[in-house]
C-alpha cells in the first residue's frame, strides 16, 4: 500500500550477522539483568559491539516491565555499571530463534526453558556458568531473599562467566560462524 510504512519482518538469527546473547533467570530483575549489564560493559570494551546483541528475560511474569531489584542496581552502580535501562520481560519461545546463545541462571531454568524450546534450537540452551568453569559452580544463586552480599557473589560469578562467553563469542566470529 502506497504511503503507508509496512511492519518490519521479525528479525531471526538467519537474518542477521549479529550473534545474540539472552540472559535467563526467573523473573528478571537480580541475576538475568546482572548478567546482561556486565556483559554489555565488557562488549562496549571490545571490538564485538556491533557484531552482538543482548537482551534478558525471565521464565515467570512476576515483574514484567519492572527496572531490576534497587540491589542489583546497587551492587552494579558500585562496579561502574548502569542497568537502570532494562526493564523485565517474559521469554518467549520465539527467542530461540532470535538468540544463538539462551543462557540459563540455573537448573530450575533451564528445565522450563528446555520445555519451552522450539526442536531443532536444543543446542543454543546452556548453562550460563559453563563459560566460567573456575568458578566451581554450575548455578549462579539467586540473591533475592538474602543481603547485599548475595548480590556481590552474583556479580563476580556472572563477570567471570560474561568474560568467558566474550572469548566465546570471539572464537565464533573468528571461525565465521554467526548461524
């Protein structure tokens, strides 16, 4: 129809040559927004800015468009990081197809995300500690209940993994690999 814009196309991972990176917790305002803020700090500091795109969801709805826990602002504050912008969302089983990378905060998760998991996308579920193999622990643990320094743990369990999945990401854009 002439005059009028049309709808974009969703964007898939086909589409783009843009690896994308989702960060998974339950509801998504302490881990998952953790998780993407640094990794955000850490992509602004590299050369692989352009080349990735990050967002984090939640696999309940308990505080869709909700900025993250004050404490978790907090503790990212404090480390020179800003995740004042996100605000939290739901996943959807669309966004295996939009991210190469569906990053799980922990097991209870990862369960629901693998129900919730298109076939044939299995292989871009993972663990989010599995790039931080020193960290001895394969669960990044939910601070919500706890103190202050719950949510400092978080964040250097999630700065040690966000480093490891960069090298990553690196490696892949290196082989050519963005499929």
């Amino acid at each position: 129809m002439r005059g009028r814009l049309q709808p974009e196309a969703p964007t898939t991972v086909s589409d783009s040559p843009r690896i994308g990176v989702l960060f998974v917790c339950m509801g998504n305002i302490c881990r998952s927004p953790t998780a993407e803020g640094v990794f955000r700090h850490l992509l602004r500091q590299s050369e692989l800015a352009p080349h990735v795109h990050t967002d984090s969801a939640g696999t309940h709805a308990y505080h869709v468009g909700e900025p993250p826990d004050p404490r978790a602002q907090a503790t990212a504050r404090r480390r020179g990081i800003d995740i004042g912008d996100l605000r939290a969302r739901r996943v959807r089983p669309e966004d295996f197809r939009r991210f190469h990378y569906v990053l799980a905060m922990d097991e209870d998760n990862y369960g629901m995300l693998a129900r919730l998991c298109p076939p044939g996308y299995e292989d871009r579920l993972r663990l989010f500690l599995e790039f931080a193999p020193g960290a001895g622990l394969r669960e990044v643990p939910d601070p919500y209940y706890g103190g202050a320094d719950g949510f400092e743990r978080v964040f250097d369990l999630v700065e040690a993994a966000a480093r490891g999945l960069l090298e990553d990401i690196r490696g892949r854009l290196a082989a050519g690999v963005t499929g």
